[in-house]
C-alpha cells in the first residue's frame, strides 16, 4: 500500500478511536470543513469560476474521451467489478458544460448499480464535481437513488472532486446536498508508490475521505498521475477495496 505520511497516521489513529462513539471528527487542520453538529448546506457556499476549460487534464484525475477504467475488489461482502467510462456526452449544471463518466458496477455479471457522475475542470486546473445520477438495483427488485443530487437543485451545492496542486494538509468538499452526499477529503500524501493488479505505480497522491452521512467511515484513496484513482480502501468496518486493472483509451 501506498506511504502514509505523518498526519495520516494521526488522522487514522483518532478516527479509529472515536468509531464506536458516533462521533464525526473532521480533521484539525481543515478550517473548510464543518462542525459535526452543522449540515454541509448551512455554511458552504462556494463560488464557481468563470473559466471552465473544455478538457480535463488535471494529472491526477484526467478524463479524456473515452478512456475507460476497470477496478475489481469487495463491497458489501461480496466481489465486484466497477467499469468507469468517460464519455462524449456533456450537461449543463448551473450553467456549466460538465463531462458526463458513466460507472457501472457488476457482481457475476449482473448490474448492482448504475452511477452517471458530473465534472468540468476550471481554469486552474481544479476539477470540479457538480452531481450524480445513481441507481442500486436492490435484491427484493426494487431501485435506490439515494445520493443523487445536481448542484443548484433543492439546495445542493458542487465540490472539488481534484486540486489543481494537492499539497498536505489541504481539505476540500467534493460534494455537498445535505443528508445525501456530504463527502470531504484530506490530501495525507503526495510521494510514494504503489502495487495493483494494473501495474507499478509511482509518486501517487493520498487522501482520506469522511462524511457525515456515514459517522465513523473513513476511507484511503489513491491517485496515480495521468491514470487518476487507482485504490480505494476502507479504513473502519467492514474490509472493502477496489483496484485498478486495467486502462485503455
């Protein structure tokens, strides 16, 4: 697994301390990040930029046109494969022209959930997340759309998804609609290197991930340059991971 640098390490040992107490702990260095007893809605209010660029080429979460990615790994007790495609279809969200990557996920063939995720890249090179369409298709047959949301509708609001320049110890919001997708990341490393079935990959990008939707989970992530994310592993609970396999396009 990837080097944790020091302030990794601290952030784990209190989230593993605090998980049987229902605590939310934002890390201490996140003056961005919220109290756990305020809603992501009621203090975030960012400002989007007026100079989206039509490419996503941030190094560590690019996007080009068709280009697809395949993760395999265990979720909810059982294995799973996820298929992430970036594709030529574009929507408008609050005036935005986003890039539109459709994620599906499998077990033996069938089809768990079906994600549409919305991004456009600024400027500066921040890439920035402004929704999601997705659907569980559950056991009893039935269909959960719970966590879509569409910054500017019923109070949702974007997020960064990638800096342009990750450094520790930034924080940032990926994502904001309260009770629904409330998402917020740290940046904990910026060297090392990393093995998964795809390859050797180096100088990856860490960062761990809380929300207030799920007090006490916490999650790892790592990003390789030009690939974009390449590990995800759980932190507390149940033992769940996806890597990456393969890339193309």
């Amino acid at each position: 697994m990837a080097r944790f640098s020091l302030a990794a390490k601290v952030f784990v040992g209190v989230a593993a301390a605090l998980v049987g107490t229902g605590a939310v702990i934002w890390a201490p260095w996140a003056s961005s990040a919220p109290s756990s007893a305020s809603a992501c809605g009621t203090t975030y209010k960012p400002v989007l930029p007026n100079d989206f660029v039509t490419v996503i080429d941030n190094p560590y979460f690019p996007l080009p046109v068709g280009r697809k990615l395949v993760y395999t790994g265990i979720k909810d007790g059982q294995t799973q494969t996820d298929t992430v495609t970036v594709t030529d279809q574009k929507k408008d969200i609050l005036g935005v022209s986003t890039t539109v990557v459709n994620d599906v996920a499998t077990h033996d063939g069938s089809v768990l959930e079906k994600t549409f995720d919305y991004y456009a890249q600024d400027g500066d090179g921040n890439v920035w997340y402004l929704g999601e369409d997705t659907t569980a298709f559950l056991p009893n047959g039935k269909a959960d759309t719970s966590g879509s949301f569409q910054a500017g509708v019923d109070g949702a609001q974007p997020g960064i998804i990638m800096e342009a320049h990750p450094q520790i110890p930034d924080a940032y919001r990926q994502e904001c609609y309260a009770g629904q997708a409330e998402d917020t990341a740290w940046v904990v490393g910026t060297s090392g290197s990393l093995r998964v079935p795809y390859g050797n990959v180096r100088n990856v990008l860490t960062t761990l991930e809380a929300t207030q939707v799920e007090p006490g989970a916490y999650d790892q992530k790592v990003y390789g340059p030009g690939i974009g994310i390449v590990s995800e592993q759980s932190l507390t609970g149940p033992n769940e991971f996806a890597q990456l396999v393969s890339v193309t396009g």
